[in-house]
C-alpha cells in the first residue's frame, strides 16, 4: 500500500496558507508610536532597488526578513506587507510613492495608512491608493507660520482633499505634543475633517487618540460623528474633567460602545471626575460600560467585632449617684482587689 506523501519543506504548502503564516510575520502592530520631531528613521521599503539594503530598525527588519526567504515567498508576501503603510516622515511618504508609481499592482494592496505628519508627499500617497478603508493621521504644526492663515498651509489643503475622496471605514487622529487645538493647523484639519463625515457613509470606527475637549475646533466633528449612518464603535483617551463632546456623538443611534483608556493602563476607575459626572446620563454611561474597561478598587477589609457577653446589670437606667459609683469602681486599681497577681518567671497563679 502506498503512503501518502507529507509535505516536507513550507514551500510545498498551499499559497493559501503559507500567505496566513506570513502575514502574521509580516503586518505591522495596529499602533505605531509617534516619534518625537527630533528622531530620523532611515528610509527602508521592499522595493526592486533597496531589496538589499540593510536596515537597523529591528522592527522593519523583523517584518521584512519573511520575503528574502524565497522568490515564492516575496511574491506572497510583498502584498501583504503592503496592506499598511507607516509613514513617519515627508521623506517616508515620498520613497513609497516613487514604488507605488513603479508597481501600480502595489497601491491595490494597501488598506491602512499611518501617516506621522501632514505633508503634501502624504496625500500623494493617499490618492495614489484606491483601496484605503483605514487612517491614522498625526496632526503636527505648521513650522512655517503656526498662527498663519490656513490658506498658505498647502500641505494639510492636500491631505484634506485627498481624504474627501476616500471612503474611509476606520479613522483615527492624534496629534504631536506641539500640536495645540488653538493652532491654525489643527483646528483646519478638524474642521475638514468633520466636513467629509457626511461623504464617508461606511464609517464604523473612530478613534481620538488625544485627550480631546469641546472646543469650537472639535465641536463640528462630534456633531459630525452624531449622524454617521454606521458608526459602530469610539474610542478616545479618557478626558481628565467633564466635557459634552462623548455626550455629543454618544446621540448616535447606530453607535453600541464607547471605549474610554487611559495610556499606560489596562482601565479606567469609576471614580474619576468625568466617570462621575457621565454616569448622570444613562445612554452614554451604557455605552461606556459596554466598551470600556474599569479597574475594581481595592475592597478595605476591616476585623470582625466579636459579641460582647450579655450584661448581667439590669436594663433599666442609672440613677446619676450609681453612675459616679460604676465609674469610682472601675477607676480602682487592681491591687486594692483581692486577686492574686502572677508572680514574674512563674507559669502558674497560686
């Protein structure tokens, strides 16, 4: 009887599932950290002409090894490793850009793009990709003229423009450290962003991921958010005192959970200021419940009480003259009473 015959190497396995055990190698974590403006990363993308190219990034390098394995392997992998693009820099965006332009095949292959900065190379990419459901934009500051006129910041008018054209399903926003709301920048990007809401009828998710407050920048965008078709979830770092702005889009009806964080904790307490004050409407509390994840306060155990033996004295009570005698009795010292004190080394009273 013949035996069957076992695969031996990866490369004789179904490309369906050698494509799932790279991708897990290969897409990059969810959240990327910002990096401060002062950090240069070396450009780095698997491209024809860098594939070669050393790279001191342990994280790009880990990702990229999977397609040097085999020519079969970079032909799986390559889209995949392509469905997220991180773009922490001008420079970043505009390599990739110059790939895509070379491999068109490419840009079909991206999903999710994670842009570090506001740049016109930036919204190049975006509008190269006609397949992106997912951004995650950092919004910086205008170097040239942060207090200026928004009409010169032509890099965030781009990235602006080429959003109008995405249906986006994902959408998160953060901001650099500098990054103030009251900034002409951050307050453009808000507000243009609040006016594509209504263009993007399949959006599920949004994600504030700063602490965000009701101003007159942000209050367009909650509104926004208030009437988008199929929103589903929010997510947004914990305010640290109340503001209307959860209350705002939690008036959403297609929206079932809001998730509060707080960076650097599994949960949130109940006790906090804004907990406190959104418990007193019950459509938002509920939603917050759903989402979020609460820390249990540590309970204070205390000894019990043991019962006092029951009092032989009657229950009626104390004239003020029995008073003063219970109270001369047990001020008396215990060597004016006939008890036989235990004498110091012995084990037993006599």
């Amino acid at each position: 009887m013949a035996s069957t015959q076992v695969p031996t190497s990866l490369s004789s396995f179904p490309e369906e599932l050698l494509a799932r055990i790279i991708a897990y190698c290969v897409i990059p974590p969810q959240v990327f950290p910002v990096r401060p403006p002062w950090h240069i990363q070396p450009i780095f993308f698997p491209c024809p002409s860098s594939l070669a190219r050393p790279t001191p990034h342990t994280s790009t390098r880990a990702r990229f090894s999977p397609l040097l394995v085999s020519r079969q392997f970079l032909r799986i992998g390559t889209p995949i490793y392509y469905q997220t693009l991180h773009l922490p820099t001008a420079a970043h965006a505009a390599r990739v850009l110059e790939t895509l332009v070379a491999q068109p095949v490419l840009a079909g292959a991206v999903h999710r793009v994670v842009l570090g900065c506001v740049s016109l190379e930036g919204a190049r990419v975006l509008r190269a990709c006609e397949r992106i459901e997912d951004v995650d934009i950092c919004i910086d500051v205008y170097e040239a003229n942060p207090q200026g006129d928004a009409a010169d910041d032509q890099d965030a008018q781009a990235l602006c423009d080429a959003l109008d054209q995405i249906d986006l399903k994902h959408l998160t926003i953060r901001r650099t450290s500098d990054a103030y709301l009251t900034l002409t920048r951050p307050k453009y990007l808000l507000e243009r962003i609040a006016k594509a809401v209504p263009g993007w009828f399949n959006l599920e998710s949004v994600h504030y991921a700063l602490k965000i407050s009701s101003t007159p920048a942000t209050r367009p965008l909650a509104k926004a958010l208030s009437h988008a078709p199929k929103l589903r979830s929010l997510k947004g770092q914990l305010p640290a005192i109340w503001n209307d702005l959860f209350l705002t889009i939690s008036k959403n009806p297609t929206l079932e959970q809001i998730a509060l964080y707080v960076e650097g904790v599994d949960g949130i307490l109940h006790t906090t200021m804004y907990m406190m004050e959104a418990k007193k409407h019950a459509h938002l509390s509920e939603l917050i419940k759903i989402g979020t994840s609460f820390i249990r306060t540590r309970a204070h155990t205390t000894a019990a009480a043991l019962p006092s033996p029951p009092s032989t004295r009657p229950s009626t009570p104390l004239s003020a003259s029995r008073v003063k005698e219970v109270a001369a009795e047990l001020m008396t010292p215990r060597l004016s009473q006939n008890v036989s004190l235990p004498v110091e080394g012995s084990s037993h009273v006599s």
